[in-house]
C-alpha cells in the first residue's frame, strides 16, 4: 500500500508540474501576443520636410489587396513585374484573381497548405503580412480559413544573419529581441507547442542568390518537421528566379495594383488617420478629412495627372502614401508632374535621412545628384530598368564624389537607400533599378537639363529620339523643369527633323508641358530660304500655324514674306488668314467655342448613285434648303471640354481621358456618348448640328466627293485617315480649310449630330431641320470619318449610325447655334 501511495504521489507531482508548465506556457503566450501586436500594429507616417509624424494602425488604414493565383504548375518563366505576370498568365489562361484574404481558402481547395506571396516594391507585401498577424492576433484564425488557435509569428529575413542555422534558432533569434522580452526557452516552448502560423517576410531580401537558395530548401524541410504549421513566404518577383522556387506546397500568388476604388478608399483611410492623430478636435477632424481626401482624389483624376505614367504611381501603396504626404504638405498637388516626380523623391529620401533618424547619408538633394548619372545611363538602353553595383559605380562614383558623400563606397550608397528609402531598389541583390519608371525618366530628364548647360550635343542626341516612345516621357519632363527652361534650344532640334511633322501630337504635348513657351524657333525655321525641298515646306507650314498661335501679332509682320513663298500650301494659309478676317465670328458664352456664320442655301443632299464607295443609306439624293446658322470652327477640344469638366465635376470623366494618345489639349474631343454631347451643349448654350447643317457647312458650296475635290490627293489636303494619320488623333486646325472656314470636316474624327438614324432620306426633312423620332430612335447618326478609317469613309455625303451611349476613341463632336437667337 505504501509503494502505491507513494507512486500516487510521484504521478501527482507529475501531473502538477506539467499544469504548472502550460500554465507558465499560457502566460507567456499570451505576453507574447499582446507584444506582438504593440509591435506590428501601427505603420509611421514620417518623411516630409515638415517631419509629420503620426501613428497608424494597419487596421485603420488598410485597404483588402487582391492576388492573382499562379495556376500553370511548374514554369521557369520568371516574373518581372505584377504587369508581366498578369499578361502572361492571362495569355496561358492560367489565373484567377482573388483578395489576398481569401488566400488560405483557396490553398485548402488545391491542397496546398502554404503560400508564397510575389509583388513588386512597394506594393504592400509586408503590411499585409501584419495585417494576418493581427487578424490572428485580434480576431480568430479561422475567419480566415486557418486552424483554431493557430498563432503568428513574424519573420524578416533580412534579419537571418546565418542561414546555417535552423528555423528554430531564427525563431528564437526573433523573439529574444528586446521588443519581444520573452523569457528564455519560449522559442523551444513555442516550436513543441506547434499550430503556428510563420510569416517569413522578404525572401529577396537574403545576401544572394546562393543564399536565397539554401534558405529555400531550408524553408521546404521545415514543412515536414513542422507539419502542423502553415508558411507564408513574400517575395519580389525578380528575386524569385526558377532555382528559388518554392515546391508544390505552395500556392504562389501575385500581389495586384492597386485598382481605383482602392486607391479612394486608401486615400480617405490615411486622411481620416492622419487628420485624427493631430487635431485637438477629432469629431473636426473627420469633415477636414473627407474634404483634403476628395480634394486630392480629384487632382488625380485630372488628365495631366491621368496619363498612364503618373496614374501607375496611385496604384503602388508606398508611393500613393508619398503622393498624400506632398499633398497635405502643399495644400495640394503641383500642377506639373515633374514637380509630383521631384516632392516624391524628396519625402523618400528625406525619409530615409531624417525622419528615420539615421546618422548617416546625404541630403534630398545631393542624392538625387548621385543618381541623375546612373538613371540616364540606364535609360540611354533601350528598356533597360536595372543593372548590377559594378555598372552603376563608374556612374554615380563621380557625382558622389561632386557633392563630397564621405560615407562609404558607391555600393554602401546603392545599398543605403535600398535599405531605407526604397528610391533605387533592389530588385534581387546584384541588380538595382528604380522602384518605378517614372523616377528613372525624371532623373534622366535631369541629367539631361544639366549637361545640356555645358553640352549642347545632347539635346541633339535627345531630339534624335523625337516620336520615340521610350524617350517620350524624358523630353517631356525635361522641357517642365525650370531655372532655365531649354524649350527653345531643343525645340530648335525638334524642328529641324522629319520627326516634327511626323509626330505632331508629341509636339502639341511639349507645348503643353513645357515650363516656358517661345515662338522663336518655329519663326527660325520660317526664316530658312525654302527651295525646292518639300519637306521643309511642310515642316515650316507647321511651325507657321504653332507661331501663329503662340505670337499672332509677329505673324503679321512676316506674311508678306510668306505670301510669295515656294509652297502653294503656305501660300493659300496666309490668303485664308486674310479671308477668315472678314468672317463673322461668335464665342459661347461659357468655355468660349468659336462658331462661324453660314450662309443659308439650297444644295442637293446625299451621294449621286455614280458615286465611288457610297452606301444606299446616302440616297435619295434630294434638294434641301438650309436657313443661316453657325457651326464650329473645329471640332471641340480636350481643352474646351476640360473647363466644361472643371464647371460640372459630376459629369462622367471621357474614356481615354488619362491616354496620352487621345489627350493633348487641342486634340478634339474623343470617347463622348451622345448623351454627354447633348450635355455639354445644354452648358455651352449651344446645340448639335442638325444632319442637314452639318453636310451643307461640309460641302460650302461644293459637289466634289470632299470639299477639297475628288481624289486621295485632294483628301490629304482636308484631312487625317488611315494612309496619312500615322495611327493617331491629331490636332484641330493642321489641314486645309473649307471655303466657310471649317476645320476637320474630313477625317480625324467622326462627329455626332441632332438626328436619330433612318436607313435612307426617304420622307425626310427638306428645310434643313433635324429627323426626330418620337419617341427618340435607338440609334444617333455620326458624319465625317476619322483618323482611322479609308477614303470613302471622310466623303461629304457619307453617314453612320451607332448607339447614342458608345463612347470610341473615333467620335467626337462640334456645335451649332440658330441665327434666331442673335440678339
């Protein structure tokens, strides 16, 4: 009886030890979460000039990201953007796209246990990580799809010091930080307790490729030693190359740009947070909130700030927080985006110098020196966007020594603002580039701004470039920079080269972006003796209508020169100049479109059967008379619609208003419904043309096929179709006007009119009125042709029909008015 009492008693102590050992465990779990989320629940918002600094809590300001799933099965294809990733697997039809959240239910589905997260810098990888964290922490795992219980632990592999070490000791590496406090052992404790969820952040971000490997292998063999727990790997696309690849266990997703409900939701998010944490009235804060984050909203909707460069910036969360921080610095956004490009720059790099307290470093300034060198060489190739320590160092090595750097070699400054600014990143560790396009441009647009005060050769080399869409984007925002600006002397390349009539609407965008304007070198190339050589002639035809429009009263002093000048086409422009004088003009009274009095008349309607290409929606041909009335110039503009915008925010935004192919300002307006026309017309004081006007002002007093006469020949006078428009829009007011003084009537864009669509003109109008239905048709009725279409679609007589809400980039619209309503 003793023996067994006293085993009773052994067995109890046992037994209470073991309850005294997990209740230890239970209390030290639960310091660990409470610290844990003190730890990774707030992101700072620091960096700017003015050294706001806030706390924000990752919950407050999240927005759900979206992951497209890699269902191809194994492929040594590798990644090199979320963009090259989304095309490919759209090509194979091999992705599914998903919010991140749903994640771990789509592994379940698929038997696959783990993930492996892949996304471009800056694109939210690691705040989504503790984002899980703190879901599992705050809420309970299985919400997500996790196991009961299951608990996280974060781990920057930046930080793994020995890859020869097991997870183990990396785990307790991690948590004996001096954040965590844990005691001694609690690593041990929390590897044989199991059901944890490892969130191992930043998988590129291990020494090198060797490295990278090892670590992954290292990865694989803890999923059997830990098989009750679940892995979650992030990683940068460029890093993640065929011998790092993690094995069928993982379900490999990519990491989504942000779309533009995101981008609202992120903006009202940080502003409400950020309003909040310094307002001594928080209830205030709120209504100054929504009002910056709608204010900044509109500004980025806003085309300079559309086109498709400026608009990826919005789609990256790390660089829309930096376009928040410059918004509410400044009150609001730069009109340039040169200007967006160079605040930017100066929040990431004052960031990594001063906000972060670093001791180390060189100012915004200087360090955007350093690296003007290395952005224009690596723009100077083709689509080259990295490049290795080694190439960049004899590049940035002079400039760093320029601004007197004394902080270590050109590969301590490469790694330096990889490590803390994300500017110049590592997209694996050999190989460097800037986390976004657009700064490598500006930079290289810098660079070019200061050689060309010492060397006047490299604007040539630029102008050489002219059409060119990898280089677009650099002389654009070289000519928005300023003190001083180079319009003029690059522009005097421009105009020398074929490229300049070629690429007319690249040119209307220099004019518009460019800091200063200057009609010097368009009189230049008007002053060169013409000769016989063609195409001068029309490049200087086309720099006459820019001088004209940019200095119209020097215009005056050289059109007796040009009025005896070699070409028949500059020729007949000074005389039209002379003719349109005496028109009779008017503007609306609101966005001051300028219409022109037409003469009323009889004409004959429709094309004669004889007609080459016509269609028997043409026929009858009928007379018809036309009372007087005024009709538009030109087609209306992005400019003019962009004030009817401004007016009426509500209004629907054009499709392919952000497209720098279809934005420029004197570019008509393209991508309106006939609803929107009616719309603007109703601001305007104004009216469509009726069917009737509009092929009475086109054909002003002619029976040729165009206005201009009956073959191609003649149509390349009047207008832009497929075999002389390059596969553009171009600008109103290039080519040969009618005897009214009417633009564009030919080609470049279809344009809507009043009428609702019938078949023929059988038991049509005969007195110049619209054809309405009653109720309205199903159908409008567009004339004219456009950039895109063959000969027999520009004629005079020619019509189509399509649905009043189509919005293409080949229709647009002009206005008439009544003579009745002069007063």
């Amino acid at each position: 009886m003793f023996s067994t009492f006293g085993k009773d008693k052994e067995d109890k102590k046992v037994s209470d030890a073991t309850l005294q050992s997990d209740s230890n465990m239970d209390d030290e779990i639960r310091d660990y979460r409470q610290k844990a989320e003190a730890l990774h629940s707030t992101l700072p918002v620091a960096g700017f000039v003015t050294h706001l600094k806030v706390s924000i809590d990752i919950e407050d300001i999240f927005v759900p990201l979206r992951a497209m799933l890699d269902l191809r099965g194994f492929d040594d294809e590798r990644f090199l953007s979320s963009e090259h990733a989304e095309k490919c697997l759209k090509r194979n039809d091999a992705g599914l796209e998903i919010s991140l959240l749903e994640a771990f239910r789509q592994s379940e589905r698929r038997g696959q246990n783990h993930l492996v997260i892949l996304g471009d810098p800056g694109s939210g990888k690691t705040t989504h990580l503790k984002r899980l964290l703190l879901w599992c922490l705050r809420k309970v795992p299985e919400s997500l799809a996790l196991p009961s219980g299951m608990l996280p632990v974060f781990l920057p592999l930046r930080e793994l010091e020995n890859i020869d070490k097991s997870l183990d000791v990396f785990i307790e590496e991690q948590l004996d930080s001096r954040h965590y406090k844990t005691p001694k052992g609690f690593g041990k404790g929390l590897l044989k307790r199991g059901n944890l969820l490892f969130l191992l952040d930043g998988l590129d971000e291990v020494a090198d490729l060797s490295q990278r490997e090892q670590v992954t292998k290292w990865i694989v063999e803890a999923l059997s030693v830990y098989s009750n727990c679940r892995f979650v790997v992030t990683c940068r696309f460029a890093g993640y190359s065929p011998t790092v690849r993690l094995n069928e266990g993982f379900l490999e997703m990519h990491v989504r740009p942000l779309t533009g409900d995101q981008v609202e939701r992120f903006v009202h998010n940080w502003y409400r947070v950020v309003e909040k944490g310094l307002a001594k009235d928080p209830e205030l804060a709120k209504g100054i909130a929504a009002e910056k984050a709608d204010n900044l909203i509109k500004r980025l909707q806003e085309p300079d700030f559309r086109t498709s460069r400026v608009f990826e910036l919005t789609r990256n969360p790390l660089l829309l927080t930096n376009i928040c921080l410059v918004h509410r610095h400044r009150g609001g956004l730069p009109r340039k985006r040169a200007r967006l490009y160079e605040e930017c720059i100066n929040v990431l790099l004052e960031h990594w110098r001063q906000a972060k307290g670093l001791k180390v470093g060189v100012t915004a300034r200087d360090g955007c020196r350093a690296l003007q060198p290395a952005a224009y060489w690596l723009h100077s190739k083709k689509g080259r966007t990295q490049a290795t320590a080694e190439e960049l160092k004899p590049h940035i090595e002079p400039a760093l020594k320029a601004v007197d750097w004394k902080e270590g070699t050109a590969g301590d400054f490469l790694r330096t603002i990889r490590d803390d600014s994300g500017l110049l990143t590592g997209w694996d560790q050999e190989n460097y580039g800037f986390m976004h396009l657009g700064f490598q441009e500006y930079l290289a647009a810098r660079e070019i701004r200061s050689r060309a005060l010492e060397d006047k050769t490299i604007l040539r080399e630029l102008a050489l470039h002219f059409g060119e869409s990898w280089w677009q984007e650099v002389g654009l925002l070289m000519l928005a920079l300023e003190d001083p600006s180079l319009f003029k002397p690059y522009m005097r390349e421009v105009v020398k080269l074929p490229a300049f009539i070629k690429h007319t609407s690249l040119v209307e965008a220099c004019l518009t972006d460019t800091a200063e304007k200057s009609a010097q070198p368009f009189f230049e190339l008007l002053e060169i003796h013409p000769g016989k050589d063609k195409e001068l002639w029309e490049r200087q035809l086309y720099a006459l209508k820019i001088a004209e429009r940019l200095d119209p009263s020097a215009i005056e002093g050289i059109k007796q020169k040009l009025a005896n000048h070699s070409s028949f086409d500059i020729r007949k422009w000074i005389t039209g100049k002379k003719e349109q004088a005496f028109l009779d003009i008017i503007t609306a009274e609101r966005g001051g479109y300028e219409l022109i009095r037409i003469p009323g008349g009889v004409f004959m309607m429709g094309s004669p059967e004889s007609e080459e290409g016509n269609y028997d929606n043409e026929w009858p041909l009928h007379r018809v008379n036309v009372p007087d009335f005024y009709m538009g110039r030109y087609p209306v503009t992005n400019e003019e619609y962009g004030l009817y915008l401004q007016e009426n925010p509500d209004s629907r935004e054009p499709e392919y208003w952000a497209s720098r192919q279809f934005n420029q300002p004197r570019q008509p307006i393209v991508g309106v419904s006939l609803d929107d026309a009616n719309k603007y017309a109703k601001w305007a004081g104004l009216r469509l043309p009726t069917e009737a006007e509009w092929e009475y002002a086109c054909r002003a007093n002619t029976q040729t096929i165009y206005y201009s006469g009956d073959e191609e020949e003649d149509l390349v006078r009047a207008g832009w179709y497929s075999v002389n428009s390059g596969g553009q829009l171009h600008p109103v007011g290039e080519k040969e006007p009618n005897s009214f003084g009417l633009y564009d009537m030919h080609g470049n864009v279809w344009e809507w009119v009043e009428d609702d669509w019938h078949s023929s003109y059988y038991d049509g109008p005969n007195d110049g009125s619209a054809r309405i239905d009653s109720p309205r048709g199903f159908n409008g009725v567009i004339r004219g042709g456009s950039w895109y279409d063959d000969t027999h679609y520009c004629r005079s007589a020619v019509r189509d029909t399509h649905p009043p809400v189509r919005r293409y980039g080949v229709l647009g619209f002009r206005f008439s008015r009544s003579v009745s309503l002069d007063p």
